[in-house]
C-alpha cells in the first residue's frame, strides 16, 4: 500500500493532462486498416517523450518498422510482491470524415466533450494512465508493486506488430508480472433510470476469423453448371449465417446474470440445468445487452471475393466469416463449422485467438469493483464477458490474467457501445477525469 502521507489523489495538473492527451494522441492518425499499413510510430514517441520527463525509462520496440510499442516499468516499494501489467493500443480503426459531426482526429474539445476516433478505444485510457503515472512523479508516489506500463501497436488487427510480438520476443520486460488491466471495462452503463452499472471484463470470447474457399468448374456463365463455385459458397455463407447456436454459459456469464438478475429484485440458480436464458434476458431489459453476445458463439459473414467478369464462372470462390467461441466451446464450433460449410467447401483460421476468463471471486476483481463504487456510490459495479477480444489474449501466453477496466463516466444518452468503432466518437471531460481518479486510486491499493 501507499504510504499514509501518499497524497488522496492525481494533482490538478493530471486532470488538465489526461484532456490534452487525449487530444494530443486523437490528433496522431493510426488508423489500422490491417495488411501492416498503420504507422503508430508518432504516437509512441509522443507518449515515450513524456513517460521518460517523469523519470522512467521507456523502451521503443518494433517487428517492422513504425509499427512502435512503448514499455516502461514503475518500480514498487515490495520488491516481493508480484507486478502489475497496465496495457493500451495506440492504434485505431479508420474514419470516414464525411460521416462525422467532427473531424475524427481533430481531438477537438467542444462542451466539455473531446470529440475523435480513439476516444473511447482507447486513447483515452492511454491518456489516463499516462496522466497518473506522470501526477505520481510530481508527488512523489510510488505503489507497492512494480506496475509494467505498455502501449501496444496492432491491436486493431492480428497483434502480430503488437502484444504478440512483445509476449513472444520481449517476455523479460513482463516478469513477474500475474495480473493485468486494459480495455472494454468499468464504463458506465444506464441499465434504466437510476441505475448505473459498471461492468469490468472477466472473461473474453476467442476470436475465430474463419476464410472459406469453394471451389467449382471454371466456365461461361451462359452455360448450365452444377459445380459453380459462388453458389457453392453462397448456400454455405447463408447457413452459417443463419445459424442459431446454442447457448453455453461461462462461469462470468453466470456471474454477471445473477448479479443484474439480483438487481431487478430477481433470485436465479445460474448453474440450474432448466435455467431459461431467453427468458431472463428478456426480464433484464436494457441490462440484458451486457451478456446477451455472450451466451453462445457466433459466425457472421463480413466479405466475400469471388470472379473477375459477369458473363464468367469463377472456378473459387472466398468468404470470410467472424467468428467468436466462449471457453471450452472451441471443439463444438470447430464440428459446427464442418457440417455448416458442407462437402463443397473448405474452411481455416484465418486468424485465432485463445478465449480468456478470469476469476471474479479475486481479490483483484475485488478492489476493481471498490475502486469504481468509491468516486460513484450510487453504481455498482459487475463481472462480464467481453464479446470480442483485446490484447489480454497476447500477454495470457506469459501466464498474465487480464481484467477489462478503463474507466470511464458518461452521461445517459451516451451509448459506449455505440461509440466504440462508431461514428462520433467522444469522451466527457468529466469522464476523463473520473478515470483518472479512479485509476490512481486502484493502482495505489493494487
């Protein structure tokens, strides 16, 4: 623990600095569109820059060039207690400027609201954690346990420039590190009026980014053809698609079910066999958008490449299919997607990732929950599952369990998910400094 004269929170400096840098790093465009095309680069520097005033030592590492990853330690006063892994990308996804109220990297601050692509996901936690880290030098804190910061490149695609190549390459600047903190949790939640949830990550889906190739008799269109490889894969994006799978739920899941169902006067055996799922989503109302993603895997068909000219039939044809899998469900997604996709077709991974989940009974889910209830005693924080995935998945390979929690306050009527690789994404003030706040305080008792 900090000492008893540590200081009961950031300076004022630290919250006008979190405002600037959110802006600051908004305005570095590092937009992944993936094929390695993204230059995080400046956004490193600019964050190694200021880690090294505040008297640490960053390191700058790359697999290929511009693709920069900042790591810096914080020493601790324990040196045998076990170290903590607070981590952020520096990349975004792109934006489509005429498609946005502002220009989405103007790091425009307007009404109290800095507007840009990153915001939310996650320059915006980059910021907050760059914004303490500097207010503990100012003051003169140190935690009890050394705290690893890193911000990763390529987290908006493979990881492979990122998280994946720091855990596979660089593992030595993660010892001792047991535990982790990053994106996708303790932001506010309007579950109806007067209730503010905060849900921190405890558990993520896997990602299964599938590519399904058919393959048929090349020949004119004009012709009869009953090998024609775009139907073939056609009839199998649909059934895949259209495919209801069944509902397993995860030990967070269950967690987070019966703690909203508690919260709507409701009294649950999430580990009853004849539990119906449907139906309590439905009791839950707005809340039931926390875990209704996932309770079940999924498989969505985002592209499909196929021929070079009308009046010819192409020979193959290619899918790509999102998919998602909860922990100990991969086997069943795997025979799933054989009977789907059908004799005519093959599929692959085109990328994978492991699902995670972390124990909510921890005492580290326990001072994450505390930390959040102390700056807002009318909310209350609970465990869930993250529907997509984060970089937790990269650094869970040196044995480093990772929390979703970069929190942050927002108003009713301001939607997180929606902002989240949405259009107009924007972050209160107020709600950084919240972060901030909050933050500090955890990383003070963690």
């Amino acid at each position: 623990m900090a000492s008893s004269t540590t200081p009961a929170g950031p300076d004022a400096q630290a919250l006008d600095e979190v405002v600037a840098f959110t802006s600051d790093l908004i305005r570095i465009d590092t937009s992944n569109r993936g094929g390695g095309d993204c230059r995080e680069r400046p956004a490193a520097e600019y964050v190694a820059e200021r880690l090294a005033d505040s008297g640490l030592e960053p390191t700058l590492l790359e697999r290929s060039p511009g693709r920069t990853n900042v790591v810096a330690r914080i020493p601790g006063t324990d040196p045998t207690a076990p170290a903590l892994l607070v981590h952020g990308h520096l990349d975004v996804v792109p934006a489509d400027p005429s498609e946005w109220t502002v220009h989405p990297f103007s790091g425009e601050v307007r009404d109290g609201v800095v507007w840009g692509r990153g915001a939310v996901d996650m320059k915006n936690m980059d910021a907050m954690v760059l914004a303490v880290a500097r207010s503990w030098a100012r003051q003169g804190v140190r935690p009890r346990r050394d705290i690893v910061l890193a911000y990763t490149a390529d987290e908006e695609d493979s990881a492979e420039d990122g998280s994946g190549f720091l855990a596979d390459r660089h593992a030595v600047l993660f010892e001792g590190c047991t535990e982790g903190i990053s994106e996708s949790g303790a932001y506010s939640f309007h579950a109806q009026p007067g209730t503010t949830l905060y849900p921190i990550g405890a558990g993520e889906r896997g990602t299964a980014w599938l590519r399904l190739t058919a393959r048929g008799r090349a020949g004119h269109g004009s012709k009869v053809n009953d090998a024609n490889a775009v139907t073939r894969l056609a009839a199998a994006v649909a059934r895949i698609g259209a495919h209801e799978w069944p509902i397993r739920l995860t030990a967070t899941v269950r967690a987070a079910l019966t703690e909203l169902a508690a919260l709507q006067g409701i009294e649950i055996d999430a580990t009853a066999p004849d539990l119906d799922v449907r139906l309590l989503l439905d009791k839950l109302g707005p809340a039931a958008a926390l875990v209704e993603a996932t309770v079940r895997n999924s498989s969505n068909p985002t592209m499909l490449q196929a021929g070079y000219k009308c009046n010819v039939i192409p020979g193959q044809a290619v899918a790509y299919v999102d998919g998602r899998m909860l922990p100990g469900a991969e086997d069943e997604f795997a025979a799933t997607l054989d009977e789907l996709t059908g004799p005519d077709v093959d599929w692959e991974f085109h990328h994978r990732e492991i699902p995670l989940e972390a124990p909510v009974d921890s005492p580290t889910f326990a001072k994450l929950r505390a930390a959040v209830e102390r700056f807002d005693p009318d909310g209350r924080a609970v465990p869930f599952t993250m529907s997509g995935g984060t970089d937790a998945k990269q650094f869970s390979r040196l044995g480093i369990t990772g929390y979703g929690f970069s929190p942050v306050k927002l108003p009713p009527g301001l939607d997180y998910g929606r902002l989240f690789h949405g259009v107009d994404e924007r972050i209160p003030v107020d709600g950084l400094h919240f972060g901030v706040r909050v933050l500090d305080h955890y990383l003070k008792s963690a």
